[in-house]
C-alpha cells in the first residue's frame, strides 16, 4: 500500500466518493450523458474552486503537497464525514511511517490485568491490523479465540475465512462491511505495513464478499455500537461495545462488549462467566 499503491488508493476513493452524489443534489443539471454515475472531475474542480488539472494532479495521487484548504474544499463538495476526511488527509499526503516498535504486538501485564478484572464485560484487545492480541475469559467465551491458531487470531479473518464467523454474527453482512470499513482506516494509516498488505491481499483473493465490500472504498471507524451475536451455549446476545485506546499504546485497542445491566443478556453472560471459571 506504498508507492503507486497509495496513488491508487487516492484516486479511487475519490471516484468512489463523487460517483455516490448525483449533480442535482450540488446544483448542476443532470441531462446529458454521463459515461459514470456522479459528479464527473471538472465538475468537483469547479465546486471546489480549484483548477481541473490540479484536480485531476490530486485523482492521480501526485498531490502530496496539496493544502488542508484544497482538501477541504473537496471534502465539502463529496460531503465526506469526519472520518473520510482523515482519511483523505492521509492517503492524499502520505508520510513514511517508522515500522511497528519491538514488542507492539505484546499486551503491557498492566493492560492484562484490567481484562481481567473487567468480570462483566467481554473485552480483549485488538492492534493495527485488527490482530487480536489479550482477551480476558468472558471475551474468550463469547468470540473463542482460543480455539485459533495465533496466525489466525484477527477479526477480519475470523469474519470472512472462519466459516464459524458466519454462525457467530445472525447480521453477517452489516458486520462484514463494518470490518472493511474499519480495516481500511487502518490501511490508509499504516500505508507502508507490510503485513497489513499481505492480510488484505489474503483477504481479497479468498474472500469475495471481501473484495466486493473493499471495492467500494468505505471508511469508518467503529469506536462504538451493538454487535448481536449469536453463541452456541448461551443463545443470542445483544452486546453494546465501546473501544478504550491507552496513550502509551496508541496501536492497541481495548474493545469491551457490555450488556446493559438486568438485561437478558447480561444474564445470559453471568451464566456464561460462571461456567468458563468452573
């Protein structure tokens, strides 16, 4: 995801964002034929105020040097959310980024400890790549991370390689592309991991449904929200999560699913906790 990668990357996510707004909705008129859905190039140039070739230049992924003015103004005019926005930021501009540090793929002892102190939630700990790196029992029961190889440890794989995956998620779609939207977030960030590029390359040739969902360029953090799962022992599960990422590991993530309390999840849960700690 470096080099003529990344030049990609920008312009296909920005095909992708003006293809989803129709002209009539920025004030153009819409007859004439249109070879592709949306807003063509010059006419987002134009909108945004700047000039077609220096449009074109930032498409091509040869606008490193572009401004946050520029980038704005085509923020607005794609109507790009907070999180796309950073995510144009970072692809248009990519900086080399050091590699990952020595041991940051290890959880801190302290970092364990609070998992495991958490006896209500099912938490566990994810890193750049959505590797799964600690969990504590409740978050071993729910998602059985165990049972994984630690190659295999990762929830992209666990949603599109794991056929267990399918079982375990009743709205397998919605979190399927909740995953990819995530994932790329990632990608844009660490353009230059080679490991993240071998996982979405894996992911793409094994996985259609992946490669179909990563065509379409969505981008979205998942910092909060409900995951229903539906688990083998314990029945169906309505999980709110919250996701905690710790100043002196800003590369790991501490996901925490939560019932609400006196909910017949949480009793489901409580049974479940009882049974893992026999």
């Amino acid at each position: 995801m470096n080099g003529d990668r990344t030049e990609a990357e920008v312009g296909d996510f920005l095909r992708s964002r003006r293809a989803r707004i129709r002209p009539e909705e920025v004030g153009l008129p819409a007859h004439g034929r249109r070879r592709v859905p949306g807003l063509r190039r010059e006419e987002v140039a134009q909108l945004a105020g700047v000039s077609v070739d220096y449009y074109i230049r930032l498409e091509q992924g040869r606008g490193t040097s572009v401004s946050d003015a520029v980038l704005d103004a085509v923020a607005r005019v794609l109507r790009l959310d907070e999180t796309e926005q950073a995510y144009l930021r970072t692809v248009a501009r990519p900086r080399r980024r050091r590699g990952p540090q020595a041991g940051a793929s290890r959880v801190r002892p302290g970092v364990q400890l609070l998992l495991d102190a958490m006896e209500h939630s099912a938490a566990f700990v994810l890193g750049r790549r959505m590797d799964v790196l600690a969990w504590n029992a409740l978050g071993d029961a729910v998602n059985g991370f165990s049972r994984l190889a630690p190659a295999e440890r990762n929830m992209a794989r666990l949603v599109f390689l794991d056929p267990a995956g399918r079982e375990l998620y009743p709205e397998w779609h919605a979190v399927a592309a909740q995953t990819v939207a995530h994932l790329r977030v990632h990608a844009g960030r660490y353009a230059d991991d080679p490991e993240l590029c071998a996982l979405v390359g894996e992911l793409s040739v094994r996985s259609e449904d992946f490669r179909r969902l990563w065509a379409d360029h969505e981008v979205r953090e998942c910092a909060y929200g409900v995951k229903t799962v539906r688990h083998p022992v314990a029945g169906l599960l309505t999980l709110p999560y919250e996701t905690m990422t710790t100043p002196s590991d800003p590369e790991q993530t501490i996901v925490a699913y939560t019932p609400e309390p006196g909910s017949e999840t949480a009793e489901r849960l409580a049974l479940l906790g009882s049974w893992v700690t026999l």
